[in-house]
C-alpha cells in the first residue's frame, strides 16, 4: 500500500517527517479496497518550508483519488470522533472550511484543504503509481504540524488459493516491489521518513493500519497486532452487522530502539488468509457427511468380517460333525458284520 513518502527535487533541504499515519481499508464483497488515509506531516524547526510531498504505491491502478482534507474540519465526519484517536480530537478554529487548526492526537495542527492531488504513472510502468500533493500557496512552514486526508481506491488484489478461498498481501515499505523506480526517483536522498511512535509515554502519533473485511468474507492466520470487530462503513454509516477488524501497529512490530521507518530498512506486510464463511459452512458440512458415511462404511464392514469368521466356524464345525458322523456309522457296520 505504501513504498514510500519523499520530497520534490526543489525541497530537498526541507527536513520533515510523517508525524502520524492512519491507513483504514475497507475491503468490498468483490476483494476492492477503500482507502482512507489520514496522516500528519511535521516541518522541523530549522528548516526550509516543504511545498510538497509524494506518495510511491507498489499498484497499477489508483482509482478515485481525492483530497478530502476539508472532512478534517468538519464536526459531522465520522473519523473526527474522539474515540478514533488516543489523544482526542477538537477543531479549534476553522475559515470558511478552507483553512483551520485541529488538536489531533496530541498535536496541534493546521488544516488547508486547497492542496492540489493527482496520480501518475512511475517512469512508465505499470507496476506503480505515484500520488502527488502539492501545498498550494500554502508551503507547511517550520516547526508546524499539517494534519491532510486523501481517498483512493485499489481494484481487487486477492489471490484465489482454492475456490472461495483467498490470500492477500498489502505491503509497506518494501522497495524491492519497486527497485528501479526507487532508484530514478532518488527516494534514497528524498525520503520522508514515517515516525514508529512520536511520544512513547502518551502513545501520541505513530504508524497504524486497519483493515475491515466485509460480511462474505472471514480472515485467518492473520499476522495482525490485535483483531476485533466493528460496524463501521468508509461512508460514516454502520453495517446491520459486525465484522472482522485487524489491526497492524508499527510500535508492536518494530523494536523499541528503532525510531523511523523507511523503505528497504523497515518492510511489513499485512497479510492473511480469506473464506467465504458460507462456503466453509457447507464444506463443514460435506466433511461430516462424509465421516457419517466412512463410519456407516467401517460398521458394515466390521459386521461383515464378524459374520464372516462366524460362517467359517460353523462350516468347520459342520464338517467336522460330518466326518465324525461318517466314523461313527463305518464302526457300526463293522459291528454287524
């Protein structure tokens, strides 16, 4: 899902960082996957203004890119609920839904939501795409957080193991899926790096990612952080009924020493296995099925061998009988005579 955040060639003195990130998939009936990505960018004091950033996504296709950074001043919107963030949300001030400051997590914000956002190929392979924002008029000055949130959608990435049975694999990261194109781009020297946790103590920041799974599927033999359940739709509303939510945090992945994470040093993946919960109830059933008819199969096989043993004790009984009859009846003759 991510390769790597870096810088415009005309920022490379900018010293920056991903303060927090936030990527919530939402995958459909049909394995496509609804990405809402919500993260935090922090100019250091010292620095030069960045006036971009770009975003390297190991896919072909990105389809439905939009800058939805205006949500983030919006009391109504869904992700704004405290309960989304460990050190709360607050919008403090806003002008006309264009400019505003958010407390977020901890951190003191500033919201545009005028950036410009567009994909484009990656050195004309299909391979990847590259997500571009640019921060019109409005370049993150130093020492400031701003707080953006962009939607993409990525066309199914499940790899059918059997029918009805899936694998999938969302990797961070991970240049090796993009080593040319990591090359040409110079991400080596133009890198973003992400932070594991920004404040150890208040859990304040970090890299998180969570992954819901519709209704007609259920995930196993998941390498997740934490599983649990959840309602929640991409589009604010709440499903009838629950289903699978996983959780990935970078501070339970990665050891306690290390602080940034960068692509080739720091790879994970999200990955596990998919079923369809219908599917495995009739083949839990077949298997029964067929264990009611191995076991039916193994008694009148067992009665069989019994009758069998049976049949040839009497058969020898009665022969036996049969030749002792025949003994009998010669010593009578002998007798008469």
């Amino acid at each position: 899902m991510l390769v790597a955040f870096y810088k415009p060639h005309s920022d490379k003195d900018c010293q920056s960082e991903i303060a927090k990130f936030v990527d919530r998939i939402w995958m459909d009936k049909s394995g496509n996957l609804k990405v809402i990505r919500t993260f935090i960018v922090h100019v250091l004091e010292g620095s030069v203004p960045l006036n971009g950033l770009r975003m390297l996504i190991p896919y072909q296709q990105v389809q439905e890119l939009y800058n939805i950074s205006d949500t983030c001043l919006s009391d109504d919107y869904f992700l704004n609920a405290p309960r989304f963030s460990t050190g709360g949300y607050e919008i403090r001030h806003f002008d006309g839904e264009i400019y505003g400051s958010v407390y977020y997590d901890y951190f003191q914000t500033e919201v545009y939501a005028t950036s410009i956002i567009k994909s484009f190929d990656c050195h004309n392979d299909p391979l990847c795409k590259i997500i571009s924002i640019e921060f019109k008029d409005n370049p993150i000055k130093p020492a400031t957080f701003r707080l953006l949130r962009i939607t993409f959608k990525i066309t199914s990435v499940l790899d059918e193991m059997f029918p009805r049975v899936f694998s999938i694999k969302l990797d961070y990261f991970n240049k090796g899926l993009v080593s040319d194109n990591y090359k040409k781009l110079d991400i080596g020297s133009l890198e973003i790096p992400a932070i594991k946790l920004f404040n150890v103590e208040s859990h304040q920041g970090g890299f998180d990612v969570f992954l819901y799974l519709p209704e007609n599927f259920i995930g196993t033999k998941f390498n997740d952080f934490a599983m649990t359940s959840s309602r929640q739709l991409p589009d604010g509303t709440r499903s009838h009924k629950p289903f699978q939510k996983f959780i990935w945090r970078a501070r339970g992945i990665f050891p306690e020493k290390l602080h940034h994470l960068r692509a080739g040093e720091t790879p994970f993946s999200v990955e596990g296995l998919l079923a369809d919960p219908y599917e495995l109830e009739d083949l839990r059933t077949e298997i029964s099925l067929l264990k009611e008819d191995s076991g039916i199969l193994k008694t009148g096989l067992g009665k069989a061998k019994r009758n069998s043993i049976i049949a040839i004790i009497i058969a020898a009984f009665f022969g036996l009988l049969g030749i002792f009859r025949q003994n009998i009846w010669e010593c009578l003759g002998k007798l008469v005579k």
